[in-house]
C-alpha cells in the first residue's frame, strides 16, 4: 500500500512539474496583439491588430468538436504537415468563430507573410489576411463546452445590451491552452463589434 502511495504521489508530481512547463511555454508563444479599448463591468472592448491566419471552415455549430479538429489539422500544418516540411512556431490563441459557418482559425507568426507561409498538404486549409477587428471579450477559466461558451456569450450579450454597444451576429470562442494543458485553462468568448 505504501508503495503504491509512494507511485502516485510521484506520478502527480510529474504531472503537475508538466503542467507548469507547459503552461510557460503557452505564455511565451506569440499571441494576436490587441488594444484595450475600454473595460466594464465583467468584460472588455478590445482592437485586434492585423494578422494572417490559417483556418478551416465547418457546417454547423458544434463549436468544440470543430474547434479540438480543426486545431489538430492547423497545429500539424505549422509542425510540417506542408508541402516543404517546414515547422511554424504556433501562436495562441485558437479562434473558433460563428457566423453562416463555423471558423476555426489559428494565427501566422508575424515573420510569415501570406507569400512566404508553406502550402498545406489538406486543402481544407486556406490562409486570410485580416484587417483591425473590434470586439467584446468576456472571459473565463476551465474546460470548455458548448453550454459554458453559450452561457457566456449570452452574459456577453446582455452586458452589451444594457451598454447600448451595437455589434454584429458573429461572435467566437477562443482558448489559448492546447489541449493537452489540463490547469490553468483561459479562454474567452468575443462578439464583434459594428
């Protein structure tokens, strides 16, 4: 019994030791560069900065299943899953929009231009160029599910509504952990903004 005490305290320690290398690693990727706007009670209003993204899109809103296959697709594209066999560093966070369809995308490194990004060996990959986005933010810590991102984008919207801020339908989950990360988990809902 000692003994098998004495296995699981040593693999939880390993586990966790893990857990914070990764959970450094996740901060020092390079992520989508934004300016705070203006923040409210429970959520901000945010202007993304222009950026390049990989992205696939998918029928329907089942948000995290799209959202878990779409990143193993654009996480093997940038680990060389290309046609020069060439790694890209990856970024956070993933975004996983909602609009007439469901938009998983990830962001280029700023060193890559849209000439220079490697084509992918799927073709359901594509690349887009994006211009300066407003948007709102609500944020929240976890595991992510359909019902907890509907739950917040729901608190989001109502918070914008008694803000009288305007907005568009689109709105996008977005989690900055990859999935193997288990503590520690940050994610937000966005809607953008008119």
């Amino acid at each position: 019994m000692k003994m098998l005490a004495g296995v699981f305290a040593a693999m939880a320690t390993i586990f966790l030791i893990s857990q914070s290398f990764d959970k450094k690693g996740a901060k020092e990727a390079e992520q989508h560069a934004f300016k705070l706007i203006e923040s409210h009670e429970g959520f901000e209003l945010r202007e993304y900065r222009p950026a390049t993204f990989a992205y696939m899109d998918f029928e329907g809103e089942k948000l995290t299943q799209h959202g878990g296959t779409g990143y193993r697709y654009l996480a093997s594209y940038a680990y060389g899953d290309n046609e020069r066999t060439e790694s890209i560093d990856l970024t956070a966070p993933v975004y996983v929009e909602v609009g007439e369809q469901t938009r998983v995308k990830l962001m280029m490194p700023r060193t890559q231009s849209m000439a220079s990004l490697p084509i992918p060996r799927h073709e359901e990959i594509n690349f887009v160029r994006e211009g300066y986005q407003r948007v709102a933010v609500i944020a929240f810590t976890g595991w992510v599910t359909d019902e907890r991102i509907a739950q917040h984008k729901d608190k989001l919207l109502g918070r914008l509504a008694e803000a009288k801020i305007s907005h568009r339908d689109t709105y996008a989950y977005v989690s900055y952990n990859p999935p193997h990360e288990v503590m520690n988990r940050q994610n937000e809902v966005m809607v953008y903004l008119d």
